[in-house]
C-alpha cells in the first residue's frame, strides 16, 4: 500500500453573488481508502449543502458572494500502489445479457455522439476480438490519433471534433474513446479525478485534475486510459457519467473569472 496526498486550490473572482456547484470530493467507492478527508473549505466561510447527483456522486452547492472566492481541499488517501488491473481474457457482454443499469451507457451524450461516429468505429474495429482486445484496440488508436497540448482545450469540443481535429487533451481521448465503445455496444462511462506521476517520469506542466474511462466487460467496471495508454498507478476517482458535461469540477451559474488553479497528488511517506 502506498499513501497518496490530493487536493486543489481553486480562486474565483466573482462580479455579483453567484450560486455554484461543485463536484470535488473523493469518491464514496474509495471511502475506506481515506485517511484524512479532503473537505471542502471556502474563504470567505459559507455554508455548504451537499447531495447526490444522479450518478451516485457527492455535490456542493453555495451561494458565492461578490468579491475574491477561494475554495481549498486536502486529503491523503491509501491506495494498493499497483497499476491498473489489465485481463486480456475478460470478454464482451452481449447487449441482451447487460444489466440493465449499464444501458445508459450504451447511448450517445453530449460530448460522445455515437450517431456520427459509428461508421468509422465499425470501419476501424470491426474486425477486432471482441472483449478487451476491442477496447484496447480503440485505446491505441485514439492514444496515436490524438496530439495532447492545453493549448486545444475547449469546454465545447466533442468527440467527433477531436476525432476530426486530432488534438485535445484527456477528457477528448477519454470522449472519443467512449462514443467508440459505445458505437461497438460497449458499456462506457467518464470519470474524472486525480493521477499523479507514480511510478512514472515526472511530468513538468502544472498538476491538473485526470480524465479516463471505464468500460463494461465481463461483468465489472475496468478502468482504461487512452491518454496514456498504459496501466498507471494511482488513480483516484472524484465521480463518474455519461461524459464530462455529468461531472463538472465547478458549475457557476454567472459570470466569473478563474484566477488560479492549483491541484497536487503526490506519494507521501
């Protein structure tokens, strides 16, 4: 077992009083992993109401006042400190055997539109084994077909725009990723968190929070990376969805500006 420190440092400068919601917490699957809880705290203090979205994932809502909002977490988590589990063997599951709490994740969504993207997904891997050679097989293509630069992010680019545009960063591998397996009747669903340089070189770019997936085979939920397209060590989920637009760090419902942006995931000990 390996401890792992996470958080973030998130400062906002806001015109007028603004409600926001906020999706930053560990997620609850990863609850006994905890070792100190990652609480939100506001400066100024404001009262924070939690619930749960639709997913299962732990949301705060606040009524920012006007002026400079900072919102800070810190925790530590124990994490196995192995990479992500690989089983070649795991098969497909035919669509009329799928729990029917997979389904969803069979549709197309806001950022993965399967409709305008299944012709090439059959095209491409068709072919393919079914099981996890077929994702794997989808992993390495988008992993080569993407070039990875912060200078391509959009909040409003698709799957179908990274698949034209050949660039994005991780939520566009991990959308095009998914609008593939969902195109190849594959349960796949976003997840967004936390991935240091574990067991990797160090990267210099600033830490930001992790986009990745997770496909239905076999039965379970396996985790998949197409940005690095490799088993990796340590990630930590914050919340799961349909696509990135499920599970959005911060929602603002009003102007603002994102003065600065700091998160950190580092072994201690």
């Amino acid at each position: 077992m390996i401890t792992i420190r996470v958080g973030y440092e998130l400062t906002y400068d806001l015109p007028q009083p603004t409600p926001m919601i906020m999706v930053l917490g560990i997620h609850y699957s990863r609850a006994s992993d905890v070792v100190v809880p990652d609480r939100l705290t506001t400066t100024p203090f404001l009262p924070i109401e939690g619930y749960r979205d639709l997913f299962g994932n732990w949301c705060s809502r606040i009524l920012a006042p006007a002026g400079r909002l900072v919102l800070t977490g810190d925790g530590t988590v124990l994490d196995s400190g192995l990479p992500d589990v690989v089983d070649w063997n795991a098969p497909q599951t035919a669509v009329e055997n799928l729990p029917a709490e997979t389904l969803g994740f069979l549709l197309g969504s806001r950022y993965c539109e399967t409709d305008r993207l299944s012709e090439q997904a059959w095209q491409l891997f068709g072919n393919t084994p079914p099981g996890w050679a077929r994702v794997q097989a989808i992993c390495d293509f988008v992993h080569n077909h993407i070039a990875f630069g912060y200078q391509h992010a959009r909040p409003t680019k698709t799957a179908w725009e990274a698949f034209n545009e050949r660039t994005g960063v991780c939520r566009d591998y991990a959308h095009l990723a998914i609008a593939f397996c969902r195109a190849m009747n594959i349960p796949a669903r976003y997840c967004t968190g936390y991935l240091g340089d574990i067991g990797v070189p160090p990267n210099p770019d600033p830490m930001d929070f992790a986009g990745w997936f997770e496909a239905y085979l076999g039965g379970q939920w396996y985790t998949f990376d197409p940005r690095n397209n490799t088993p990796r060590i340590g990630h930590i989920l914050i919340a799961r969805g349909r696509d990135a637009a499920d599970v959005p760090i911060t929602y603002t419902f009003g102007p603002n500006t994102l003065v600065s942006f700091k998160v950190w995931t580092d072994q201690v000990g």
